[in-house]
C-alpha cells in the first residue's frame, strides 16, 4: 500500500506527500505542488518506510498517525499518480515517453501533462 498525506502548513510549495514501497529499490518519497492528482515536483530514495516517515516528521511535521492508506499503482501505471496513469505504450513494451494515458470509464484516454 502507498500512503499519501495533505501538508497542513505546506513548505516550499509543498502540499502533498507520498510514500511508496517499491520491494526492487526502496521507499520512494514524492512530493507534490497541487492536492489535485499530478505528477510529482520530486522523489527522494529512502531504505525503509519508518526512515522516510521520521524524515518527514522532522521536515515536514507529519506525524505518523496522519499518513492514510491508498492502493498500490496497477501494473505498467506511474507510482507517483493515485489514479491509474501510464506512459503510452508501456504495457505493450514500446513506451512513447512523454506521452501518458489516464483511464477513464474503463478506457485508456492521451493527455497532456499540465505545469
């Protein structure tokens, strides 16, 4: 399970966190600009999830009882997006970068990243 957690008093920018458990390469940290469902502004690579959650709690004051749980991403979708978000063609093996796809009623849909 990710987790993700609205900032009350937002720094530098920063509204949004997320924590995700990736069992390849660690505990990623992404951080976000907007509440709204988007991309990223970063990512940071932790060893476990209590070194990112403490980490967050010094920088950030999040206590570790705010964190809420939210499903993992699907396959072959951006871990960083609560929905369902995909490069195109990722899941056939042939990924056109900087083209993504959001599902929408059931049906993969190309849109274009807004900053």
């Amino acid at each position: 399970m990710r987790k993700i957690v609205n900032l009350t008093n937002p720094k530098d920018e920063i509204v949004r966190l997320m924590i995700y458990n990736d069992d390849d390469f660690g505990v990623y940290l992404f951080g976000y600009k907007k509440i709204v469902d988007c991309s990223s502004e970063f990512d940071e690579l932790y060893d476990s999830e209590n070194e990112v959650m403490e980490s967050c709690e010094t920088e950030y004051g999040i206590k570790k009882t705010e964190w809420k749980e939210i499903p993992n991403p699907e396959p072959n979708c951006q871990h960083d997006w609560i929905n369902p978000v995909r490069i195109k063609g990722s899941e056939s093996g042939n990924p056109e970068f900087g083209k993504f796809e959001k599902r929408i009623n059931g049906k993969w849909i190309e849109f274009k990243l807004k900053k």
